[in-house]
C-alpha cells in the first residue's frame, strides 16, 4: 500500500501543479501569484489531509513535494505553455486535473484507511485531499470552486474512496487495484466532463 500511495501522490503533485498553472496564467496572475496557486492546488489538499490525519504534513517535512512543483512551473514556463489560449478548456488541461483529482482521491483514502477512519472518514479524507487545494485556490483568487459547480467532480472523489475502502474490508489490496481503481476512476471523469453529466439541482 506504501508504493501506491507514493505513486499516487507524485501523480497527484505533478497533474495538480500543472492545473494550478494554467488556472494562474488565466488569471494573469504574476510568478508569485503562479507559484503559489500551483503550490495551493498541488499540495494544499495533502497539508489538510495530513492535518486531519494526525500526522506531520509531509509537504513540510520532505523537499520531493516542492521540489516537484517547482519543476513543473519551471518545465511549464520553458515549453511557453502559458501562451496558449482557452486553457481550461483544452485537453491537457482537463487530463492533468482529473489526474490530479483521482490520484489525491486514492492517497486520502489510503490514508484514512491507514489511520484506521470508519467508511465516512475514508470518503471525506478522499474528497478533502482531492479538492481541499484547488478550494484554497479558487477562494484566494476570488472564483467559485470547481467543487461546487463542475459536473461529477467531488462524485468521483467519493467514489474513489467508497471503492478503496471495500476493497480494503474484503483484503483485496495491492498496486494491480488502485492500478485499476486510478483506470476507471480516470475515464469516469473524463466521460462525465465531455458527456456534461451533472447531479440534480434543486428548483
């Protein structure tokens, strides 16, 4: 289960600083202002995970993390990829935040699981370390978060989690599932994204 989850978070890192990125540059944001939206959106949700957790955040306490977003900016701002135009609606950028968003969902349920939380701690520590960065990052920069408006965005996070956390009562656990949970969960977002589907509304 350690393998996964360092997988899933590099995975999870690199997709997530990446989004931040393009979110900053539509912003015109300046390097700051870049720099800390990636570092938000990348690794926000695994400073609240851990926090939730009972645990040092380990953003804080290893260099892999920022050392990872900075490489991504840097790789980012070297192949001009804040020149393109309509980011948000292009595919890279739709690929590397629903990359994020299902690896992050996999590391929190992991997490929860390994901390011994309950089917509701698992989901919500899913859905907390998927979404939680990209909340502070919508917030600072004064937009909606994703979270509340995006078709079957938090969905899949809760999903992810409820998936993890059965596999985990019937012992069937190992890099060959979350490979498969990580697969499904990847073309669930991106069906869901390009087929609008969204949950009901109210009124």
């Amino acid at each position: 289960m350690m393998v996964g989850l360092e997988v899933a978070e590099i995975i999870g890192t690199l997709a997530f600083a990446l989004s931040g990125f393009y979110v900053a540059i539509k912003d015109r944001l300046d390097l700051l202002g870049i720099f800390i939206a990636s570092f938000l959106t990348a690794l926000g949700g695994g400073i609240v995970r851990d926090t939730v957790a009972g645990h040092l955040p380990y953003t804080f306490t290893h260099l892999l993390p920022s050392i990872l977003v900075i490489g991504v900016l840097v790789l980012s701002i070297v192949l001009k990829l804040h020149r393109r135009n309509e980011i948000e609606k292009k595919l890279y950028f739709i690929i590397s935040d629903t990359l994020g968003l299902v690896s992050f969902s996999i590391s929190g349920a992991l997490v929860g699981l390994q901390v011994g939380f309950n089917f509701f701690g698992v989901i919500l520590l899913a859905l907390l370390t998927a979404v939680g960065g990209g909340v502070m990052r919508d917030i600072l920069l004064n937009r909606v978060p994703i979270l509340l408006t995006s078709e079957f965005y938090g969905t899949v996070s809760l999903l992810v989690g409820t998936i993890l956390f059965v596999l985990h009562q019937w012992n069937i656990e190992g890099l060959l599932s979350l490979s498969l949970v990580f697969l499904v969960s990847v073309v669930l977002r991106l069906v869901a994204y390009y087929k609008q589907w969204h949950l009901p509304k109210i009124g």
